[in-house]
C-alpha cells in the first residue's frame, strides 16, 4: 500500500497540523546530576526499560531492540500472569523481568506501555520507586522515607515517555516534579493479536517538555519512524482524527459484511476477499489523488435513483442505513458531488421516513 506522509509535517518546530508552537510542560530547571549519572544527550540513547508488556509494548521492545537499542527491562505489575507475559517479550531480547515496586530502571528511557487508565497510576508507582532507589543509593535515609512522595529531584538523566494517543504529558507530572523530562509519544498504527506492524514509516505524535521531546525524534527515526509534533490542547482532536481513520474504518467495514449478507456475501473470510481489492485501491487512491480527486460511486455520478434503491434495501438493517445516511450527508458537504440538491433533499426525505420492514436481525460478527 503507498506510503501515506509526504504531506504530513514532521519538522520538530511546528506541530501537527496547524503549525502552532506547542506549550512546554514544566519540570526541566537545571537540576545537579545525582550520583553516579550523566547527563543524557539525545544522540547518546543506548537503553530503554518498557512498562507493560501488552501488544504496543511488545512491538517497541522488539522494534528496538532490532534498531540497536538495548532493552533493559519489562515491567509488569505483579503477578504470575503479568509476570509471565513479561517473561515472553523479554526473553528474546536479553531483557530482566520485574515489578515496579522491584524495577531498577537502569535505562536512559522508560517507555510506558499500559492503558490510559493506568498511566497517571503507574506514574505515581515509579516516582516512589525512584525516589526508594534514590535513597538506597544515597543510603542515608530510613525505610519510611521511601515511601513518601519526593519533593527533591532525581536521576535527572532519565526521560520518561507515556504512548497514548489521547492524555498528555501531564500525565507524567509526578514525574516531572523530580526534575525529569517527560513526553507523550504516540505511534500512529494499529496494535491487535495476530498482527506486528513494522515501525518503519510510522507517525509517532510527541508532545511534552523540549529536552523529552528531542530524545522522543532521536529515538523515533532511530525506529525508522516519523516523528511530529502537536500542541497540549489538540491531542483530543488528533485522537479523534486517529479514530476515525482506524477503528471506525473497521466498524463501517463491519457494517460492509452486515449489508454483504442481504446479497448474499458470507460473512467473514468470503466477504473479506471480496472487498480488499477495492479497498486497497480506495486507499492507494486516497494516499496519491486526495479524498476529492479519489472520491468515486453515485454520489459523484448524482445518482438519485441509486441512493434511493439502496436506502430501501437497508430498511431490514436500520444502524447500516443510519450510516449511509450520515456519511452520504457528510459527502454533499466535504465532497464533490454531482446534482447536490437533488442528492440533499432525497437524504433529508430518508431521514424523515421510517424503515416500514421489520429489522433483519444477524448474528454480530465475532
């Protein structure tokens, strides 16, 4: 499939898409190193300890690990379970295995890999774990001081990055409170069971403080990746944008079989060979012309009758006709189509009507 960002901006200086600067987050004073560290420099990256070894996990330590970059860690949270699956990442890359609460975290980056959910969690867990480390290797201070918050800053070396699409670096804050630099960066692509996507080529949005976010590039095209930058305030409306390129995609494509059943398309593996051809082409078309100029169908043709024809056979599918309905409104404002007054009065009359036949009830797909 062709290679879909030659117009997408990913100079460091401007975000993604609108060009403006994005804000930098706080936690980056100059800070003395603490015992034993020295001060990372971007193109100095070496190591890297991931946290949560599910599929985005797995597929950064792997692609890492394959682009030279140590990985000296999979933290999981304990149990035998989550333990045991981070055993599998780790053991063909030579990496240790642990717990947060047991983690040495001897790396230039950790990389957090878990639910949005547990991200500001997990941030907390490692900020007592730094501070526990901090002051084993200092050896001067009590067993109860470990477990209070820190107020003083820390391994000032260390970058922490967090991959959600959605939260931001702020995330992070109780990190950053200790004096390290902190990130989101967010690789663009889909991670399910089955499928390891290669990294070469991906987008990866970043957004967090300067210094976390210049070893975030380093570290992005050392991956073969494209990095770009976005603004704090716009990760809502990029995830969105990520949504609906992705899994919405797939629920229409869903939708696709459901109406594939009504001419008598099987389900599954049959319809699936059916439609990939034309979606490859859509997509290959959308990648090199542009939505407008591969935009194909009655839509285009201001094709009445047809849109009418198909509206009445979706009557037995109400959420399907419901899309079609919203998508084909969608078209006559953001696409070239032909006869639009035509075209916008019969959706309006669709809209207005109800489905006279009763719902064809199929079975969800699994």
């Amino acid at each position: 499939m062709p290679a879909m960002l030659p117009a997408m901006r990913t100079k460091s200086s401007k975000p993604f898409p609108n060009g403006k600067g994005s804000k930098r987050s706080g936690g980056e004073a100059p800070l003395p190193a603490t015992h034993g560290a020295t001060r990372l420099q971007p193109k100095a990256i070496r190591s890297v300890a991931i946290v949560g070894p599910g599929r985005l996990g797995a597929t950064l330590a792997a692609a890492l690990h394959a682009a030279g970059i140590a990985v000296t860690e999979i933290v999981a949270r304990s149990g035998a379970e989550p333990q045991r699956r981070a055993q599998a990442v780790a053991k063909p890359l030579g990496a240790k295995v642990s717990a947060i609460a047991t983690a040495k975290l001897h790396a230039d980056v950790v990389w957090i890999c878990v639910p949005d959910e547990r991200i500001g969690t997990v941030a907390e867990e490692l900020t007592t774990r730094l501070w526990a480390i901090r002051n084993q290797s200092a050896g001067n201070q009590s067993a109860k001081s470990a477990t209070r918050p820190a107020t003083r800053p820390m391994a000032q070396n260390l970058v922490v990055f967090h991959s959600s699409g959605l939260l931001t670096s702020g995330e992070l804050a109780p990190l950053a409170r200790l004096g390290l630099a902190v990130a989101s960066v967010h690789p663009l692509m889909t991670f399910v069971k089955g499928s390891s996507p290669p990294l070469r080529g991906v987008p990866f949005a970043t957004e967090g403080t300067a210094r976390a976010l210049r070893v975030a590039r380093q570290l992005v095209r050392t991956l073969g990746g494209a990095p770009f930058q976005i603004a704090k305030e716009e990760k809502p409306a990029y995830h969105a944008f990520c949504t609906f390129a992705c899994p919405l995609l797939t629920c229409l494509l869903a939708s696709a079989e459901r109406v594939g059943e009504l001419a008598g398309v099987a389900p599954g593996p049959a319809a699936r060979r059916i439609l990939t051809p034309i979606l490859r082409q859509t997509i290959a078309n959308y990648s090199e012309l542009g939505a407008a100029r591969g935009f194909s169908g009655p839509l285009v043709r201001g094709d009445v009758a047809t849109v009418r024809r198909h509206l009445q056979v979706l009557d037995e599918l109400p959420l399907e006709r419901e899309s079609y309905l919203a998508l084909a409104r969608a078209a006559t404002e953001t696409l070239p189509v032909g006869h639009p007054i035509g075209l916008i009065a019969a959706l309006r009359e669709a809209g207005e009507s109800k489905a006279k036949a009763k719902p064809k009830r199929l079975p969800r797909r699994k």
